[in-house]
C-alpha cells in the first residue's frame, strides 16, 4: 500500500504519502534536499500507528545527513497523548539527548497482555559513544503507577524516581531509586556488572505494621502480609554473592495459616541470568496453623526449616535439609528434578509420640522414629524403600509403590509388649500387612499372631488371626479366620463377605470361645449398611474379654436385628444381664428393648431400659427404669433411678441431627437430705461440637429459683439468676445450722473450666443462723458482690438489722492452699444483740458500738486488730437495782489483745466507775484477762437493810470463760444497816466462819452464839 506524491521545489523536493510497513500503518509530508554531499530533511508533518498507539510529529523539525552521520535538531513527537523529544547526533558515534514528558504507562498494554498499566512517564535520557556500544544516563519519573499485579496485590498508586546509568563495560549502575505509595516504600543503589565488579541493594518495607497483599486465583487464594524485603548481590562477574531476606507476619492459603514468617537466603555464587548455584536458606515460623488433624500437632510452635545444596537449570540437589518444631526432629537430602518432578529423597524423623494420632500412642514410647527412601520418576511413579518405624516396642519395616496404576506394599512388624495396649495384659504379638494390584481393587492380607498372651490370669495360645480380600467398591469381597486357645478353651471365628449378583452378604458370622457364641448373617447394601440378626448368648464373657486384652466378668444374652424402615436403617436391641462388672464398674439385673431409628444419620430411640443397679466407683445408682418413644425425628424419654440414695426422675425429649444434640427437659425432680429440686419451666440444652448451650435451664428449690443460661465447652460462659432462694436448703448439710432467710442476685462465671472466673452480685434478707440467734442478732439483711479469679476472692459486703446493725466491709481471701485474709469492717452494732445473754443475769445495756476491724493472714491464725468504741451507753442490774449510766469505752485491739484505753461510767446512785487493762480474744486460752478496776465516791442502797458509801480498787486476772482470780481492796465508808423486825424470805442465813479473828471479834461471836462460834 505504498503511495507517495513527489512535486519539485526549487532545490528541495516535497514528498507526501504513506505505506504500511510490517503492519504499521503510516505517512508523512516534507521536503528533501541533496546538495554538497549531505542530504537535508524537513518535516512538517507525520503520524504512524502502532498496536494503537498513534505517533505524530508535534512540530516541524529537520535533520540532515552527511559523512554517515545525522543530525537531529528538536525532534518533536506526540505519543498517546505525551510527548518525546530527540536532538543531537547519529553515526559510528552517538551523542543524543531525549527528553519525554506524561507518556501513559497504558502505552505498554498493547505490548503486554493483560498487563493493564497505568500512569504516566517523565524524565530524561543520554545516549553517548560509539553505536555498537553505547553508554546510556537516565533520570526517570513514573507517578501514579499500576498493574493488574499491583491492584490485585492491592499496593495502590505508586512513584518510582530512579537515575543512573547502563553500558556494555560497566553494566547497570544505580545511582538512585525510590518507591513509594500509600502502603510500601523502597529503595535501590549500586552497580550489577556481569563483566566486572557488582555491589548491587534492594529494600522494600511496609509503611505500617505490614502490607496486606493478595496473591493467587480465586480458586488457590493466598493473602500475607509483608513487612520488608532485601536483595543483596555483590561479587566479580556473572556469579555475585546472593542474599535474599524476608519478613512476613502472616501468610494464608487455602490449607493453612502461618505466623510470624522469616526467610533468608544466601548464596556465594548464583548465576543471575542461568539461575543456577550453589544455595542455603532457613524459614522460621512462629505458628503455622493447619486443617489437618494429623500433621497439625507435628508443627506446634515455632518452626524451623534449614536447606543446602546446589540449584542447577533442571534440577535441585539437597545436601541437607531439615524441619524442626518443639515436637518434631526431621532431616531429608536427594534430588528434585525442575524438568520433569523426578524426586529422590531420603527421609528421616524423630517425633515426640504425644503429637501423633491418639489412636496408636497407646503403643509408642515417649519418641518415634521414622527413616526411608522415597523416589518418584518423570511418569509419576512412587516407591518407598525401606520404610521403618521404631518406638519402644513396636516396630515395623517394609516397602510400599504405587506405579502404573498398580500398588504394592509389604509391612511387618511386631508389638514386644502388649501391657501398653492393655495393663492386664502380657506376651507380645507380630503382624504382615500385604497389598497388591490395581489401585482401585488390590487384593489384601492382614495376619496378626502370637504364641502366647496372658490377660487377666487367663492364658491365650496359638492365637492366629488372617484376614484377606479384595478392596473392589464393585464387588467387595473377605475372608476372616479367627484360632486359638484362651484359659483351655477354644476359639473359633469366622466372617466371609462375599458379593454375587451385585449383592454383599456377610455368611456364617461366627466367635465361639468354650460356651460363649455371637453368631448371625447380614445383608449389605451398597453403602454398607447392614440387614440381618446378630444373637448373642454369652454366659461368661471373661474369656472374650480377655481376648480383647481386657478383664471384665459376667453374662451378656439377646439379639441384635438390623432391618430398614424405607430407605432408612434401624437397629432393635434385646438384651438382658444378670451381672456384669469390668473394672469398678458393675450392673445387675439389667434389660434393654429397644429401637434405634435412623441411627447413622438422626437417631430416633424408642423402648425401655431396667436394671436393679449400676455401680460406678463410690456412686450406686438403683432402680433405673427408663422408658423411650419415638415422636417424629425426636425421642421422647420419662423414667428414673436414685442416684447416691437421691431419688429422680425427668421427661423431656431428645434429638441429633447435624451433629447437634437437643434436650427438651419438660419436667424433673430429685430430693437430696429432704431437699426437693424440680425443673421450674420447660428448658432446653443443645450440645454441639463439645460446647453444651443452655437456655433459661430453671430450677424450683424449696420455693425459690435458680435460672442457668450460656455456654459450657472449653471456655464457660454461664448467667445464673437466683430468686428467692430458701438458705433453710443448707440446713441438710450442716446439722445445728438452723439457717433462715432468702438469697437473690446473679452470678457470672467465665473462662476456661479448670480455672473459673466468678463475678457475682447477692442480696440476702432475713438471715438467721443459729450462731447469729444464739449472739442476739434477729433477721439480717446482707448485700455482696464481688469476683472469684485464679483462687483470688474479691468481695465487699453491707449487713443490717432492724435493731439498727450497720457493718460495711470486705476485701479479699487468697484460696490457694491455706486461705489468706485480707478483709476490713467498719459500723455501728447495737448492744441490744446482748439481750438475751445478759437477761439471763438479771443485766441489760443500751446503746450502740463504733465497730472497725481489720482482719489479716492465714484464716487458721488470723491477726485481728482495730477499735470498738462507745459513748452513752447504759448497764442495768435489776437484782440490785444499780445502774451504769453515761458508759464510755474506748478499745484498741491487736497481738491478739483488746487492749481497753478508757472505760468511764456513773452509777445511778451516785459515784464513778473506770477500768482498764486488756483481754485476751483466743477463745481457745479462755479469753485472759488483765484488767483493774477502781470505783470513785459509790453509794449503794438497796432501799431496806443497807445504804453505804463506798470506793475500792480491784483487778481481775486469768481466763474469764473459766476462773479470773478477783482480788483489790472495797473501803465502806459510812453505812448504815436498818434491821427490820423480820427480814424478807429472800434472804438466806448465811455461814460466815472467821479466820484468824481479832479478840473482840471472837468475844462478840461467842457472845451471840455460845455454841456455834468456829474459829480457825
């Protein structure tokens, strides 16, 4: 499509057309001018195409050639939208100079699919020396930029500031390169020179914590977070030392999640361009989280994996390699083929038995080793070689393969002591697995055998079990043989699974062992599902169970018949036992009929279960009779049992669907010491993936309610509300409580189940104790709230009466061991809690104590210090009509002593009554007393027979419970005696004996009784 217009003018010749040159689409217009041996070109205008993308001259510009050398004066181009502008020299020799300004990255897009670039270009370049080698300086700005590999890693805008220079000699020098965005920064310098020296460092870090980036399909996603990333390359030639560093916080796929990721590469001489050398790295991970069950418990912890070898174009050679974790010791080397996945390992491991599946620890030792050769070829082929694995007693070798569609494996081992299996067990067994065929049908052989084994003093002899078959989904197929010898009787056992017309059936099911038989026949569906009956008549199953390495006695006889209801499978079983008893474990006189509907998918329970007794340890449980019927995918249930001697009974319903267990409790009871606890309202307890969930569970207790509600798994999270709640429901554990009164409030109990938290929020009122009405107190209201945490109690607490008790308080009481206090009481008490002590001597006192105490240490031996204070109280004897008015007291209390600073009254006849001294508070020491007394100008009358004026000093000393010595000096002033013609009936003679009696006392003795006088 060449077409081109030529016309003369003057010296010049003007030229205007187009052509389309290897697809490019484009024209020009100008004038050309030959003359003195150099061609001169102008151009006014021009536009070319290329992948869409338009170019134009944007201005007029010339060039001229002469002597194999062009010169451009201000080439000027439009390129989608920037612009590129060229001058200076072409030829043997270059000296040019760009200048480029808001070229749009999109322009790259039609050269890179799905590259989808954007943002704009700016800078400047040199182009300098000869052509065939030139050396290049830039001073380039990319702002704004973005790929589809940025926005899906969603990195955002970023800006790249970069200059330096480029030749043949001197490779790539760096001498500035920033990044930045919103999420990353960055930054390069130094020189990369396959043919000299290279010092060459690249720096990426996050601007936060981390950058979140999203990385593979929908299908295989990847999300981790990077938080910086270093290249380093320095070295002679084309082979520089390689260190590549990394630190990630988190990585997630599909499968898996890992915290806290470092990486760290090196090599001494890595071939940038052919990727090749020699290479050593380690990955540590603080945590990586797996959905596999099975390898997930391997990697607990940190984990640390270490590699070294040798990395060539097609292929990995692994000098050493290894992965540990706080359980786990594993190494590996061999080849990986890049080319075709061609592997050649050899494999070691050393792991703690407490991390693999719980289904085989029970016959390892406290580490398991494991070693082979695995190898897989470019077909996909894989044979394991030597396989061995060794754990205390059991061991195990052999080689498994899995090529051209046809697998083979061959494994014996041997367990050199079956104690571990079982602690009533002794003697040793060996066993050979054999697999061999296609992969979708192998045929099998299992055989297991032992000379002799001892159970529960029963001997097994030549026991000898073999099994084989076909694993064929389509047409399955077993023979089962069971031998030996077990306390002298012998065993029989046999199964055949045979398919026949696309129909399985298991024929002539048999264990026979002395007079014991299970025997029976069943019908398999496709999934397996049996129909048929299995009767059991087991008069002593101590020998099976022997066989079965346990020790267990009694008698098992019934029938267990699986059959269909529709597409749905059901099992009834009949069974009954006059005793059996494994372990601390026993029942008697046991019978069970019943149905089990749905049983794989929902089961659906109906019948009814008896016995006269079920022992469990210290805990008899008589009389079960439970009855069970089918309501639609529920099973209803009523019945009961005393448990411990505590009769109860429920009835409700359950159901398991989804994996998820729902129990409707529509009404219960149990008495327990004469106290009745009853479901309050229908409640409902659903358990699912081991949490068990409760909703409004409430019960009716002596009158009062307590509802439970939250979640109870490996973490609780309970609500318990109590209403009213009788405190006489103590009365039954502690004889001689004599409790009264009621409880109300709420309380929270949080955290894992071993360790509870416990916030709790009571009100009590009318509180009563034997102990409180035996002090004088009557009904107290009381009001607590608190925490219970890591064997820590935090409380505060009000207690009041209507006689005008007011006591606030609390603190903490450490749990753990023996109990520590910590506790602070402060308020009034009124003496009136005396009244009832006091009356029984004729005495009364009013008024109120300023009570504050404080209370520390071991709750054996608690240290007790603080004041009681009074002021205005009042004693009353009534015997003697004398009272104490205007009391003052003033009482400091610690070592284990009241200490009385002040204690002042007046009598009421006239006088002054003060005490001092201190009381020992051990009531196991009687209460030690240290007291003196004195009374100040007295006067006492008892209205009759004796006025007298009197004072004194006295001091009581040793335990007041049992025998102060009271002893001191009472000084009668005046007193006068009126004898009355006849003395009241009240008075009682009394029988005075002198000692060591002055003269005038004995004559006047003598004088009034001649005979009766005593003198000593």
């Amino acid at each position: 499509g060449i077409d081109v217009d030529l016309k003369r003018d003057g010296d010049w010749t003007g030229f205007s057309g187009g052509a389309t040159v290897k697809d490019i689409p484009a024209r020009a217009e100008g004038r050309v001018k030959i003359a003195d041996g150099t061609t001169s070109v102008e151009i006014a205008s021009g536009e070319a195409t290329i992948r869409g993308i338009k170019a134009g001259i944007a201005q007029p510009s010339s060039l001229s050639i002469a002597n194999g050398t062009a010169s451009i004066e201000k080439l000027m181009l439009d390129i989608g939208g920037g612009s590129v502008t060229v001058s200076g020299t072409a030829g043997q020799t270059l000296d040019l100079a760009a200048e480029f300004s808001a070229l749009p990255a999109a322009l790259a897009n039609d050269f890179s699919p799905g590259l989808d670039a954007a943002g704009t270009l700016g800078g400047t370049a040199q182009v300098t020396g000869p052509s065939a080698a030139p050396d290049i300086r830039f001073d380039a700005q990319l702002s704004g930029a973005e790929t589809s590999q940025t926005r899906q890693a969603g990195l955002g805008p970023l800006n790249l500031d970069a200059a330096g220079s480029f030749s043949s000699a001197g490779g790539v020098a760096i001498d500035r390169a920033t990044l930045s965005g919103d999420k990353i920064s960055g930054k390069a310098a130094g020189t990369i020179n396959p043919n000299g020296a290279s010092d060459f460092s690249l720096d990426l870090a996050s601007t936060g914590p981390s950058l979140p980036l999203a990385l593979g399909s929908t299908e295989s996603p990847i999300k981790l977070e990077l938080q910086a990333l270093s290249v380093k390359a320095a070295g002679q030639g084309t082979q520089p030392q390689l260190d590549v560093s990394a630190v990630l916080p988190s990585v997630a796929t599909k499968f898996s999640d890992v915290e806290g990721l470092t990486l760290a590469l090196h090599s001494d001489a890595f071939d940038l361009k052919g990727r090749t050398g020699p290479i050593s790295g380690t990955v540590t991970a603080d945590k990586i989280g797996l959905d596999n069950p099975t390898i997930a418990p391997l990697l607990a912890g940190k984990i640390t994996a270490k590699v070294a070898g040798d990395l060539a174009t097609d292929t990995i050679v692994i000098d050493s390699g290894s992965v540990t974790s706080e359980v786990l010791d594993s190494g590996f080397n061999g080849r990986v083929s890049l080319a075709d996945g061609a592997i050649d390992l050899n494999l070691r491991a050393v792991a703690a038995s407490a991390a693999l599946p719980a289904a085989v620890r029970g016959v390892l030792a406290e580490r398991t080793q494991l070693s082979a050769a695995l190898k897989r070829d470019a077909n996909g082929n894989v044979i394991a070689n030597a396989i061995r694995l060794v754990s205390g007693a059991f061991s195990a070798d052999g080689q498994a393969s899995l090529a051209d569609n046809k697998v083979s494996a061959d494994v014996k081992g041997a367990l050199a002591d079956i104690s571990l299996l079982s602690g009533d067990a002794k003697g040793a067994i060996t066993f050979a697995l054999n697999a061999q065929g296609a992969s979708t049908a192998p045929d099998l052989s299992l055989t297991v055998n032992s000379d002799r084994l001892s159970v529960a003093e029963r001997e097994i002899t030549g026991l000898s079990l073999t099994a084989t078959g076909k694993a064929n989904a389509a047409n399955p197929a077993a023979n089962v043989q069971l031998t030996g010898n077990v306390a002298g009787q012998p065993l029989q056992g046999s199964a055949v699974l045979a398919t026949s017309d696309g129909k399985r059936a298991i024929d002539g099911l048999l264990l026979s062992l002395g007079k014991n038989r299970i025997s029976g026949d069943l019908a398999l569906d496709e999934a397996f599902v049996p129909e048929g009956t299995v009767a059991l008549d087991l008069p002593d199953i101590g020998p099976l169970a022997a066989l079965a390495l346990e020790k267990a006695e009694g008698d098992v006889r019934g029938t267990i018949v699986f059959s269909k209801a529709g597409n749905a499978p059901e099992v009834t079983v009949k069974a009954s036992t006059a005793s059996i008893t494994r372990g601390d474990v026993s029942a008697k006189t046991v019978t069970i009929d019943a149905s089990i509907a749905n049983y794989l998918a929902a089961p659906v329970i109906s019948g009814k279960i008896r016995a006269d007794s079920v022992t469990s340890g210290g805990t008899v449980i008589r009389g079960i009779d439970v009855d069970l019927k089918r309501d639609g995918d529920w099973t209803g249930f009523s019945g009961g049992a005393t448990v411990k001697d505590i009769p109860a009974k429920a009835a409700g319903r359950v159901r398991v669907t989804n994996g998820t267990t729902t129990v409707e409790l529509a009404s219960g009871q149990a008495t327990m010491r004469g106290i009745k606890a009853a479901i309050a309202r229908t409640s409902t307890i659903t358990i699912a993936n081991g949490t068990t969930s409760l909703d409004r569970l409430a019960l009716n207790l002596g009158g009062g309610t307590a509802t439970v509600s939250g979640k109870v798994g490996e973490a609780l999270n309970l609500n318990a509300t109590l209403a009213r709640v009788p405190m006489s429901l103590a009365n039954s554990f502690s004889p001689g409580l004599d409790a009264a009164g009621s409880i109300s409030g709420t309380v929270k109990v949080t955290g894992a189940p071993a360790n509870p938290a416990v916030a709790f929020k009571i009100d009590a009122a009318g509180v009563q104790t034997s102990q409180t009405r035996g002090a004088g107190f009557g009904g107290m209201s009381v009001s607590s709230s608190g925490t219970y945490s890591g064997n820590r109690l935090a409380f505060d607490a009000n207690m009041s009466d209507a006689a005008g008790l007011g006591l606030k308080g609390g603190g903490t009481v450490a749990t753990s061991g023996t109990p520590t206090l910590d506790l602070d009481f402060s308020g009034k008490v009124p003496f009136a809690f005396l009244t009832r002590t006091l009356a029984a001597q004729g005495l009364s006192l009013n008024g109120t104590a300023d009570v504050n105490l404080k209370v520390r240490g071991p709750a054996t031996a608690p240290v007790i210090t603080g004041t009681v204070r009074t002021s205005g109280a009042r004693l009353i004897d009534a015997r003697s009509g004398l009272a104490i008015n205007d009391i003052t007291a003033d009482v400091a209390i610690g070592d284990g002593v009241a200490r009385i600073n002040r204690l002042t009254g007046n009598l009421s006849t006239r006088g002054s009554l003060s005490a001092s001294g201190t009381v020992g508070i051990n009531p196991a020491q009687g209460f030690p007393a240290d007291l003196s007394v004195k009374l100040v100008d007295g006067r006492y009358t008892d209205g009759r027979v004796v006025t007298a004026n009197l004072g004194g000093d006295l001091t009581i000393k040793g335990p007041l419970a049992r025998a102060p010595v009271i002893s001191g000096t009472i000084n009668l002033a005046k007193t006068v005696i009126t004898v009355p013609e006849k003395l009241p009936g009240s008075l009682a003679a009394l029988n005075v004996r002198h000692k060591n009696a002055p003269a005038a006392v004995r004559a006047q003795d003598k004088a009034l009784r001649p005979a009766a006088g005593a003198f000593l």
